[in-house]
C-alpha cells in the first residue's frame, strides 16, 4: 500500500562524519570577532570625526561647546588598536580590515555613532561573558563607559 523511503533523511545526512563543526567555543569566537570588529568600525568613524575637528575653532571652545567636543581623538585611536589586537587574538592572529571612514560630521551623526558604538560594546560584553574572556569584558565595560558619558551630556545640554 505504502512505497518505502528510498532516500536518506536529511537528519541522517546532517550527521555524516565529512562535513565539519565547530565547537561552541569556536563559534563564541567567531561571534565576538564580528561584535569587535563592527565596534571597531564605528570607533574608527569616532576617530576620524575627532581628528577633523581637534584642529577647528571647535577646540579653543572648551568643554561642553557641542557634540564633537566629547570626542577624544587619542583617546580613541587607542581604544582602537586594542579593539584590533583583541580581534587578531581572536581571529588567529589575522587583523581586521579597517574601513575607510564617511564623511558626515553633523550632531545627529556623531550622536547616533555613539550610541551604535554603545550597543555594540554591550554585545561583545554579552558574549564575553558567555565566553569568560576577561580581557575583552575589561574593554567593553570600558568603551560601554565611554560611550555613555557623551550621550548623557548631550541629553543635559
């Protein structure tokens, strides 16, 4: 009445010994990379914002003068390279790309690119904590905190 399956099941098949898997550690690797590498980005784009306006009328303004006076250009081109040498330890020793920063500069840009830098910073922590990885839990914290500060600034002025 019924004919018989002739093909394999496809959990069987997913289940074959030649196709290979990684470890949850592996994976929590891989994600964390992609989580340091996307913060990198945007610090990147932080960094070059600053650097175009350390020179300007912007610093002999003082502190609290607008948006842009939050940021740090050494402060995060260091933040930088430790994002970087935390993704090469991850990544084997391979570091990441580095994307070539936009040109926008207007509050609204610098505000939403801290608050992004914020967010992304509490996923790597998310995952660092799942994956127990001290040095990059340090970090984040570190750059959640830097973050923060600016947009409570710019929610009080």
């Amino acid at each position: 009445m019924y004919e018989p399956i002739r093909t394999k099941s496809v959990h069987t098949m997913a289940a074959a010994p030649e196709i290979p898997h990684r470890s949850r550690e592996q994976e929590l690797d891989i994600r964390l990379a992609g989580q340091l590498t996307a913060l990198l980005t945007v610090t990147d784009e932080l960094h070059a914002l600053a650097t175009r306006t350390d020179g300007g009328a912007d610093q002999e303004a003082g502190p609290g003068a607008g948006p842009d006076a939050a940021l740090d250009g050494a402060a995060l081109a260091s933040a930088a390279e430790r994002i970087a040498e935390q993704v090469a330890r991850l990544s084997g020793g391979h570091y990441p790309l580095r994307a070539e920063p936009t040109d926008g500069g207007a509050p609204a840009h610098v505000e939403a690119l801290q608050q992004r830098a914020h967010t992304l910073a509490g996923n790597a922590l998310a995952v660092a904590t799942t994956r127990a990885d001290a040095a990059v839990m340090e970090l984040a914290r570190e750059r959640m905190a830097a973050h923060a500060a600016p947009r409570r600034d710019l929610a009080t002025a």
